[in-house]
C-alpha cells in the first residue's frame, strides 16, 4: 500500500509518520507514505506562492488551481490514472471504518491536503475523486484529518498490527469495546471483575460480550441496528430496554 500526501507542510507528515505504528510497518515494507511538496509546484520561480486572493472578495488566501494540478498529475504519472485522489474537506462524506476497509484494498492513494481557506474549486473539479470529512469541526488544514485516514486504514493491511488484533476491536462487528483491566487486582478500593480471574474463558468471553452490547445501548445504540447477535444476546438486549423503560 502506498500512499501519498500532497501538502504544504511535508514535515509534519514525515515526522508523525515516523514516531507512530505506520513508520514501523514503512521499515518493515507493508506500505509506504510519501509526502509531496505542493511548493515544488509553484508557477511563481521567484517567490514560490501558491496561494492568491479570492475572486469576488473574502477573508483571507485560496490554494492555486495550478501548482495542486501539476502536483496531482505527477504522482499520477506514477501510480496510474486511476489512483483515487482524496481531497479532506468538511464538505466530504464522513470518514468511518467501513471505507477504511475499503480503501485499505487500494495499491496507492493520494491525499490532497488544503490550507489557508481551501482550494480554488477547477483543482478539485480536475484531480479529485472522493471528498471525506472526519468530522463535523473545522480544522485549519487537511494534514491531521490525511494522517488520521492513513492510520486508520494502516492498521487493516496485513502485517501491520499482531494477528486477529484489527478484526476484534471497536466496530469491527459495530459494537463497542469491552471494559479491560491489569494488574492490580485492587486499585484505589476499585476491585478487577471477579469473572477475569477466574480462569474460565468460556465465561469471561461470554461476560465480554455482554459488556460490549450494554456499553453500545448506553453509549451509542444507533450502531445496534448494524451489529450481529446471536439468540441469547438478543434476549439481553431486550432485558436492558425493558429496564430502561422501569
Ligand atoms: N478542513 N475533515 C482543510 C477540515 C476537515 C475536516 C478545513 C479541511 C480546512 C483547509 N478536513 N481545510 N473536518 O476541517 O477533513
């Protein structure tokens, strides 16, 4: 998997890449991350702008449609014209786990990062095929919102975490995770559940699961409708509903 960011602050996905998980699976060969100066795209030798001030007046500056077009098409040139081009925006569909997995199929992605107001609409019109959000907030540039796609979508190539580790966790299966504990067995007057000490996995497992459709009720029960129980974890669905309704 590899994945390119076109941006004006190459550092700043180089050094995140490098201090986290996908900088170990970049060592290892699972993926690669390029960071891609949108600068070296500059029309302007002498000063090296890329940004302008917006037609029909504003606040503040606009990225050029030129030097993101020129940048866009050179990593194309790459990886192929069909390379899907995701342009960060709080205008995009919202990021979730399940176009992780998606997207985690690809060979190559590009994320085109904004800064300053955004993009001059003809760049993202010509280079991008998926606008995404991840989240309703506005931040001041699109570099946190890539690094957070690329980390999410990282941990689902083979390789990159331990075995059965990405498949088991939160929304894998749409419900929450389950309250874990170590050592010690008391902490602060707070005991450990009696049921993780002792030994019987069958039960502990069972325990877990039942943990994890409370937490979903209680927490986030729009996520219920997508998740898959059998019989008797239906049946204690229905138990909390009934009680909620005492
Ligand atoms: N942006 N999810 C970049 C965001 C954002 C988001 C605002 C994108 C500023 C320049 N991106 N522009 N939320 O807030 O992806």
């Amino acid at each position: 998997m590899h994945f390119y960011v076109l941006t004006l602050f190459p550092e700043l996905i180089q050094t995140v890449v490098s201090e986290s998980i996908i900088g170990r699976a970049q060592k290892k060969g699972l993926l690669s991350v390029t960071a891609v100066n949108i600068r070296d795209y500059s029309e302007d030798e002498r000063h090296h702008h890329v940004d302008d001030y917006p037609y029909g007046g504003g606040r503040g500056m606009l990225m050029q449609a030129s030097p993101v077009v020129s940048c866009c098409r050179d990593v194309l040139q790459k990886t192929g014209a069909g390379t899907r081009v995701i342009y960060m925006s709080p205008q995009g569909k919202t990021f979730d786990e399940e176009t992780a997995r998606e997207l985690s199929l690809e060979e190559n992605l590009i994320f085109l990062c904004g800064h300053y107001e955004g993009i001059d609409e003809r760049a993202i019109e010509l280079c991008v095929t998926d606008e995404i959000s991840i989240g309703d907030y506005v931040l001041t540039g699109g570099e946190l919102p890539a690094l957070v796609m690329i980390d999410a979508i990282s941990r689902l190539v083979p390789g990159v975490l331990r075995e059965g580790s990405a498949s088991e966790e939160s929304f894998s299966g749409n419900l929450l995770e389950y309250p874990q504990y170590t050592r010690p067995e008391e902490f602060m007057g707070l005991r450990v559940p009696e049921i993780l000490l002792s030994g019987h996995h069958e039960n502990v497992e069972k325990w877990r699961r039942k943990q994890q459709i409370k937490r979903t009720y209680e927490r986030r029960p729009e996520l219920l409708s997508g998740a898959e129980l059998t019989k008797e974890e239906k049946r204690y669905l229905a138990e909390l509903r009934k009680e909620d309704c005492e």
